[in-house]
C-alpha cells in the first residue's frame, strides 16, 4: 500500500499516494494539465512535453504524466515559460509535418488543432520543413497518412497494451522517426494486423483514419479505452 | 516606332492576368493579347492523396465558386465508386450549385461590372467600383449586396459553411435537408425574384447608351458549349454536351460530358499559361467558343421556369454573338437559379434521409462534368488500386473561354485605342469586354478601387513614350 503524500499545486493543497504522477492527482482535484500523448487506458511516455510542469527547486521543467508526487512538493502548471514552451512544442508539431487543418479529415475534431487553439497559436514563427511523407492505404479499411502524425505512439501502445498485437512500432531517430506496420510493411499485408480500429480510434488527430472519410468527418471514439483498462484492472 | 501597352494587372476580375497592345508606326493597334500570369500546381500537388480529400481539396481552388469544384470533384468522384447517388443527393447539390451560380453572378455583374455600366466606361476610376455605385444608385449597390448574400446564405443552409463547405461528399452528401432549413430558403427566393427583374429594368433602359460597346464586343463569331437537359432546357448540374454555331445551329449534340476530351482539344500560345482548348472537329483555332450564360442561353430551347423564359424571349431580340450580352444572360440565369430552386425543394423526395451512397472504389477513372457560373466544368481523377490519386486534370470554365478572351482584347483594343491620343477610358473598355466573361483566374477577388493600373506606351529602345496610371 502506497503512502499518501501531500503537496501544494497552484498554490493549493492537495493529497495523492506515492505511486501516483503529478498529472493524475492534479486530475483528481480538477486541475487542468494540458497532453496530447497521455490518454487514459495506456502507459505514459511523455512524448509531447504538453504537461510540463515546475517544481520549486528543480530547475528544469518536469513532465506530469510520468514524474510521480512527493511530499511537500510545489508545483506551478501554469506561467508564462510554461506557455511558451507549450507553445513551441506545438509549434514544432506544426512545422515538422504537414498539418493542413482546412482539408483534413479530422478538422474540427483534432486535439493537435484543439491544442494550438487553447494556446493562442495563430502563426508558426519556425520553417516548415515540408517533408515528404506518403499514404498508405493499403487496408482495406483504414488509412495511414504519416504527414499528419506527431509520433505521440498512442496507436503503438494501444496496439501493444491493449489489443496485444503489437503491429506498430516506430523506426527511425530524431526527426526522421515514423511509425510503421509490422516490419515496415504496407498496413494492408501485416500479418499481425487484426484490424480492431483501436489505433485508428486512439490517435489525437488524421494521421490514422476510417478509409472513405471526407472533410472533417473523422470524429475518433475512445472512450473504450477506459474500460477495457478498467476491466483488466490496468487502471488504479 | 512599334509600341507595346500593357495593362497590369487587369482590375476587377477574379485572379491575376495582363493585356499587351501592340501598337505599328501610325499608332494603330497591330495585335493584342491576354497573358495569364499564374501557376497554382493543383493537378499536381493532389497526386498521392485519398480520392475522398478531393472535393475539399479541390474547393480551396477558389473562394468565390468553391462550389462549384466542390460538384465537379465529387461526380468525379461518384464515378470513382460507380455508384448513382440518392435523388435526394442529387437535387441538394443542384440546389447548392443554383445558390453558388445565382451568387457568383451577382458579384460579376453588381461589383465588377455594374460601375461600367452605371457610371460609364469613361468615368473616373477612382469613382468606377461598388463605391461608387452606392453613392450614385444606393438602391442598385444594395440589390448586389442582398442578392450576394441570398446566394451565400443558401449555402450556408444546407451545406452549414458559406465557404469551402465539406457537406458535399463522394456518393452524396453527408446531411439531409430539414424542414426548418428548406423553409428559411423557400423564404427568400421571391425577395431574390423580385430584385433581379427590378434590375433587368433598370438595365433594358440602358442598353441604348451602349450600343457602340455592344457592336465592338460582337465583332467575334464562335461556337457556342454547354450542357443541356434531356429536353434540350437549361442544365447546370447533370445533362449533355450541345455545340452550336456562330449562328446557333446546333452542329453536335448529346454529346457524352465524360467524352470531352475525344472532341475538345487544348492548345498551347507561348503568351498565356492558360491553354486554349477548341473544337476539334473545326481544328484550332477554327474551333473556337464561348461558354457560360450567353452560350448557355444561345444554346438552351428554353430554360424551364416561367419568369427566365420570359426573359430569354426579349434575350432572343438581342445579337446573340456579343460578349456584351453576357450581362443580360447572367441576370437571366440568376432569376432561374431561385426559381429552379424553388421547384426542387418542391421536390416529394427533398427531406429523405437516404443521402449518401457508401462503396469502395470501383473504377480507376472517373470524371465529373457540371456547369460553373463561367461554364462548363470537368474534373477529371485516376486513382491506383489504393485509392490514391495518381493524376488528376481539370478543364476550368475560364479556361475554354481564354481563345475567345484574348480575340476580343484584339477586335475591342482595335475599335478604341489610338496609340497617339491614349486615354484611360480606350483601355477600360479593353478590360471590360473580358470583364464579360467574368473570368476567374484563381481564387481572388482584387480590392475595389485599389489595384493599380500602370499602362506604359514602350519605344523599341526602351524609353517610355506615354504613362497613365490608375
């Protein structure tokens, strides 16, 4: 049985057990911690850098969904460096794919789009890189567009967690990572696919999408996750 | 001396484009052209993407008839699934075009080209646009304004988005008319009846003062393209292909739309990166044509709504081969587009819920044809075993147009200008005759009264003879 530990977030006073991140006590207390990667049901990774927070006496900033509560802990979510390195991480989604919100099949329903518009994001103040990323849409009932992905591996951690399969994976390093099927194979010849939609489901924007939608059409549904991880007990 | 005038850009229109002059040793006009100066890459840049993306994709073309693409994408894209879409489907797109048609023309004839016609062709530029025309006719500037916004407001009805909507999707549409929206749009239509006949009006009565334009606009004989209904009416959206003569005999008819590549060729001038297609059976550039509302109505055994009829009856009086006359027809046209909407939501079948067909791709190819405002429209995909495009063309209204255009900059800049007397009115009725064809060259409408215009006179050496500017 873990202790309880207290600490102050924003100043207020809150509690949480030892084994618990800063992220899901401030949750529990209806303190608002911006992700994109983190979603209820799977591990965290602290892929994005949405959830920064800071700790008085560390001077670098922490991710709350992986730094876990300590006593006599004072945590900040929210300053002015804070929204500035939000921002830039955003914005560095932004410039690192090809993210054309107006003709996306997710417009309207993207937490990527959602995210830089909770964070006033209005222009991107870096290059675009443009890169050149293809489609695949081999599946008979699913495509992949890679320009649309923010390598949050939601889509390889549900695979591997929940549904077992494990037919995603990422390769590659730094700004040359992509996820892929299987060994790199077209989606629509992996053996190990079982075609369960969970990533399709999972993923925060249209990078991974039910084949024939339009414009905007693309509204993800995950609130299976929670359940599925409630049933096997994965949730605490 | 030879000398070139060059008029850059071309204002009020839709895009960017240039006129050159050129002028012999006595100061007379030898040749002109009109030179599109843009590359927007669409074709190209589609390549590799999902075939469903396209009507969205392709409607960034343009802000001011994104409708339009979005219709011509999506039967292309119907044709990629081989599927015949709900009626229901069918008819909201009809009606959805009509309401794009209707507001696309007011915007040619009350913004861009009404300060011509009400103020004169050699009024002062500074006082030639909408601002103009509030000034002097408040009454005409707010029937533009109001009719513009009829247009856009029945879009936004059905489609929930005045622009660059994604409602319309490859197999139908993804939402089904309700009564209460059906009802807001049945509600405007007769306000919309009433101030284009108010205009036809004021119009017909000042058709006299232009007789010299309208006899310079008409010194051009073409072909005449568009779709045709099955009975030979007035169609926008479905319909065959009917080609008549400079006289309007029809010289080939219920021609399949999907074919047009069989009998429309595309030349390639060296002063335009606009092709210009022609008839092939004529050859080029014999095969030249018109196309949008005055071909449309040159065309048509009728229109099939009462009110347009009756009007294509006084059209009928007027010499059909002036580009001039494409106001009166796009006034015409826009008085059919709220009745023909009237009678489709009249429709037993409008509300259904049955909108959309679902299936996999089941061609490689597939084209869609419709009617833009400018005319005739065909988008044009192939698609791999994925679904992913791998070429897409498109033949754009303006586009058939552009042979028609440039002659006309010709025969008018050889009626009006003298290189020796240049005057800023001899130029503008230059871009007024293309400002007929309400070209749209790209997506954008320029600024009123803010575009510069710079004519320079050039001597072969390089030393400007003569300047205006705007």
């Amino acid at each position: 049985m873990s202790r309880v530990a207290t600490l102050k977030i924003n100043g207020q006073d809150v509690s949480g057990r030892e084994d618990e991140t800063i992220l899901e006590v401030a949750r529990e207390n209806g303190i608002p911690i911006p992700t994109l990667c983190q979603i209820e049901g799977l591990s965290n990774v602290g892929a994005c850098r949405m959830c920064l927070v800071e700790v008085a006496g560390i001077s670098k900033l922490l991710p709350a969904c992986t730094t876990r509560v300590a006593e006599g802990m004072d945590v900040r979510t929210e300053s002015e460096r804070l929204t500035h390195y939000r921002r830039m991480a955003v914005e560095m989604l932004f410039a690192e794919g090809n993210h054309i919100c107006s003709v996306c099949v997710s417009n309207g329903h993207c937490e990527l789009q959602g995210m830089a518009v909770a964070l006033g994001i209005d222009h991107i103040h870096l290059p675009y890189l443009a890169p050149r990323r293809g489609v695949d849409a081999s599946h008979e009932r699913f495509t992949f567009d890679a320009n649309r992905c923010i390598l949050c591996t939601r889509c390889v951690r549900v695979c591997d967690e929940i549904e077992g399969a494990h037919t995603w994976d990422v390769m590659g390093r730094g700004v040359g990572s992509v996820v892929i099927t299987d060994l790199n194979e077209r989606w629509g010849d992996s053996p190990t696919c079982t075609s369960c939609g969970k990533c399709v489901q999972t993923c925060p924007t249209g990078a991974l999408f039910i084949k024939g939608s339009a414009v905007g059409e693309m509204t993800k549904r995950n609130t299976f996750l929670t359940y599925i991880a409630q049933m096997r007990g994965n949730l605490k | 001396m030879t000398q070139t005038i060059l008029i850059d850009p071309v204002t009020r229109i839709e895009g960017h484009a240039k006129i050159t002059i050129h002028l012999n040793d006595a100061g007379e006009v030898e040749d002109a052209h009109f030179h599109v100066t843009q590359v927007r890459g669409f074709e190209k840049f589609v390549e590799g993407r999902p075939f469903h993306e396209m009507p969205a994709l392709m409607s960034r073309i343009c802000g001011i008839c994104p409708v339009s693409h979005l219709i011509a994408s999506a039967k292309a894209c119907d044709a990629l699934l081989a599927v015949r879409i709900p009626p229901a489907a069918a008819n909201l797109r009809r009606i959805l075009n009509l309401a794009q048609i209707a507001q696309s023309h007011a915007l040619s004839f009350f913004y861009l080209s009404a300060p011509d016609l009400l103020l004169g062709m050699d009024a002062d530029p500074a006082q030639r646009n909408l601002f103009g025309i509030a000034q002097t006719a408040p009454q005409l500037a707010r029937d533009g304004v109001r009719l513009r916004q009829m247009g856009q407001q029945i879009i936004e009805l059905l489609s929930g988005k005045r622009i660059h909507p994604g409602w319309v999707v490859p197999g139908g549409v993804n939402q089904a008319l309700t009564e209460e929206k059906r009802d807001a749009i049945l509600a405007v239509l007769s306000e919309g009846i009433g101030i284009v006949q108010r205009t036809m009006l004021w119009f017909r009565g000042i058709l006299k003062q232009y007789e010299s334009e309208i006899q310079a606009f008409s010194a051009l004989h073409t072909l005449f393209m568009g779709l045709v209904g099955p009975d030979g009416t007035l169609e926008m959206y479905d319909g065959r292909v009917r080609i008549a003569d400079a006289n309007k005999y029809i010289i080939a008819d219920g021609l399949a739309p999907e074919d047009l590549n069989t009998y429309i060729g595309e030349a390639v001038e060296p002063w335009s990166y606009l092709k210009s297609p022609y008839y092939k059976p004529l050859g080029y550039p014999s095969g030249m044509y018109r196309v949008g509302p005055l071909a449309r109505l040159n065309i048509v055994r009728s229109c099939g709504t009462p009110h347009a009829d009756e009007e294509l009856g006084f059209f009928r009086t007027l010499d059909h081969h002036s580009s001039f006359h494409y106001h009166y027809a796009r006034l015409i046209e826009i008085l059919y587009c709220f009745e023909k909407i009237n009678q489709l939501l009249h429709t037993p079948t409008i509300l259904s819920e049955h909108v959309r067909a679902f299936a996999a791709p089941n061609n490689h190819e597939g084209i869609g044809v419709s009617e833009a405002p400018r005319g005739t429209l065909m988008h044009h995909y192939i698609i791999d075993d994925d679904g992913l495009i791998v070429r897409a063309n498109l033949v754009i209204a303006t586009g058939h147009n552009n042979m028609a255009m440039d002659r006309s900059v010709y025969q008018v800049a050889r009626r009006y200008v003298r290189g020796a007397e240049l005057q800023e009115g001899m130029l503008n009725r230059v871009e007024a005759v293309i400002r007929t064809f309400d070209p749209c060259l790209s997506c954008s409408t320029h600024a009123v009264g803010q575009m510069p215009l710079h004519v320079q006179l050039v001597a072969p050496d390089g030393s400007v003879v003569d300047e205006i500017k705007r």
